[in-house]
C-alpha cells in the first residue's frame, strides 16, 4: 500500500494531485473572489456566547483521534504517521482545532501538503493554513478553482486540499446577529464604566468654552471614582436620566442574544445557560452526549471524515473515521463490561478480543 514507506519532497512529480479542481459552491460567497466580510473573526469571538459555542464544537472535536478502515469489511488497519501528527510542528489536536476554526467561521479550511509518499505520491504531511492566507484561483467560467495564491505566491491545487463546509460559515451568515450582540456587550461595559446613573450636567450660567467642559466631566467621573458625594456651583445642576442599565434590561438582552447565537451555531440553548431555554427532560450523560454529537458536532465530523477518505489522500477500498465511539461516546466501564460479558457468552468474541476492547495490551491481539 506504501503507506509507511520513505517520504519525499512535495517539490517531486507526484502521481497524484492533492485534490480535484475544488466546485465553486452555488450561492456560497466564500468562493466568490472577494468575501465582504462584516465582522471580523476577531470581533467576533469577543461575544462570550459566540466563543463558548465555538470551544464546543472545536474542543469536543478535535480531541477525537483519526483511524483508518478498510471500507468492505470495517476492519481497522494500521494507519499512516500522519493520522497522528499531520503537521510535522504541532499536534494533532491542534491542526484539527484550527481547521474546524476556519470552517466554523469561514466555511472553508485549507492544508497544504509538505512532504509524499514516493511509491504513490500521497501526502504524507500537512501544514495548516489561515484563511486569510489563501486566495483561490477560478476557471474562466467561475465554475472551478484551478489553483490557489499562498501569501501572494502562486500555488497549484496539487499542494492544496480544501475542506468545504456546508455552509459559508457563521461569520457570512450570522454578522447582523453576531454584530448586535457585540454592540450589546460595548453597552453594559460603557454603563459598568460610568460608575453613576447615565445624566448630564446641565449649566445655568454663561457658556464655558469645550476644553472646560471636557475638564469637568472627566473631573465628575474621577470624583465620583473616589467618593459618592458630589459638589456642584450654583451654575450647575445634575440630572439624571432615566434609561439605567436596568432599565435598559441588559441581563435580558444578553439572555436572548445567547440564545440566538446558539441557534446560529447549532447548539441546544441549555449548553450556554440561556435562562429562556433552561428547561430540559431527563437523559443521561450517555444520550445526552449522542444528542449533542448528532445535532452539533457530526456535520464536522462528516466534513473532516470525507474529504480526508478521498482517494487523492487515502487508497481505494479505505476510509478515515473519527474514533468517535472510544472518546466522545465511551459507555462507562460497567455498562462496557455487561456488553462485552454477553458477547463473551454468545461466542461472538474471544478473550483476547475482549481484552483488546479494553485496551488490555499487549495480552490483547498479539500487542496490534
């Protein structure tokens, strides 16, 4: 298969490419060639609804370890180095989060490839790349990307694997929400700043000059800062307006804009505390967790899984799978053991398959 054998440059002719001349997506705009953007992923995360979301997704995910299968009879086969370290600089779990980053946020991830398989030309390591690193290449009718520009410099799709998302990320269609509750959030940090009631000074005597102004409204706030007690000239009078941050209904805002995020993001309200949504039935840890992975995280999982499975990265007859069942979805150690007890009974198993189950190694399986 020459899956483990010695690794070349990705400079070498290679047999085959990267990838296929990636679709341009219909109605997706993160292939048009410039993406107007709204908001900025740095704004963006500054929504602590919109990041614990984003930590998630990406956190559960990335923690997932990579396997690879043999696609007619499920059998688990040894896997190539790079399933466990794609990136020869960082670990896996690392390349993972920051490629669910950019689909999370953008719709598209891209790696490019830095060194192949001599025997097939197959990639053999990867490199990240930020997505405002890459700027794609399109075919006279639009239709196709036939190659990709890294910081400027031309690069062909042989060297590029994309991942595209199933939608053109939540920074393309969540900017009017995402925008709203940032400005949420400048709101109440104005109003916890200005340590009283929103008001005004209101001058009952001749006009003062716009440096005196500034002087005594920046000479209020310090005051203030200090001491509750205020002093005032007859000229000058407090007012206070009527619009408090309770008045305002902050907490409230704050409330509903979490759930809207979550909406966005796909995830049940309850994760981020929205107080609107805050009732739920009974369920254990178990399907609690088979819920979350079916609703939020599996459209992720499928996108990281397919494209990794594609021929020009994995041999014919193979697949890649997240061991989703051994991390995310591990049954605690009783429930595994009742299992593995009644297929002990039913001669559907040996010892040392149920040992291998439990990772009881090297007894278990000759050590594989």
């Amino acid at each position: 298969m020459g899956i483990f054998s010695r690794k070349t440059s990705s400079t070498n002719k290679s047999t085959i490419l990267a990838q296929y001349a990636p679709q341009t997506l219909q109605d997706n705009s993160v292939f048009l060639p410039v993406t107007p953007y709204r908001i900025s992923r740095t704004e963006a995360v500054q929504v602590p609804a919109l990041a614990a979301c984003r930590n998630l997704i990406i956190g559960t995910i990335s923690s997932m370890p990579l396997e690879l299968y043999r696609k007619s009879t499920g059998e688990e086969l040894g896997k190539p180095v790079w399933m466990d370290q794609p990136c020869v600089n960082q670990p896996l779990s690392i390349t993972l989060a920051w490629t669910l980053d950019s689909l999370f946020f953008y719709g598209v991830a891209y790696w490019r490839v830095t060194e192949r398989y001599q025997e097939d030309g197959r990639p053999a390591r990867f490199e990240w790349l930020a997505y405002n690193r890459v700027v794609p290449q399109y075919s006279d009718d639009n239709y196709t990307i036939i190659g990709y520009a890294v910081d400027g410099v031309p690069e062909s799709n042989e060297n590029i694997v994309t991942f595209q998302s199933f939608d053109d990320g939540i920074l393309q269609r969540g900017s009017i929400t995402i925008r709203a509750a940032l400005d949420l959030e400048r709101a109440s940090q104005i109003a916890a700043a200005t340590p009283m009631p929103t008001g005004y000074i209101k001058n009952t005597g001749a006009d003062l000059d716009p440096k005196e102004v500034q002087g005594i409204l920046a000479a209020w706030k310090q005051a203030r800062t200090n001491r509750s007690t205020a002093y005032l000239t007859s000229t000058l009078e407090y007012n206070v307006a009527q619009f408090s941050p309770k008045d305002m209904a902050y907490n409230e805002a704050k409330q509903d804009y979490a759930t809207q995020i979550a909406r966005l993001c796909n995830i049940p309200a309850y994760y981020l505390s929205a107080d609107a949504n805050a009732s739920m039935t009974y369920s254990n840890v178990l399907d609690e967790r088979k819920q979350f992975y079916a609703r939020s995280l599996q459209p992720y999982v499928s996108i990281i899984e397919d494209r990794l499975s594609m021929n020009d990265i994995t041999a014919n007859g193979n697949i890649v799978k997240m061991d989703v069942d051994k991390s995310f979805l591990r049954p605690d150690a009783m429930e595994r053991l009742l299992v593995t007890e009644k297929l002990l009974t039913l001669g559907l198993i040996t010892v040392e398959q149920a040992m291998e189950m439990e990772d009881l190694t090297p007894n278990g399986n000759g050590g594989m």
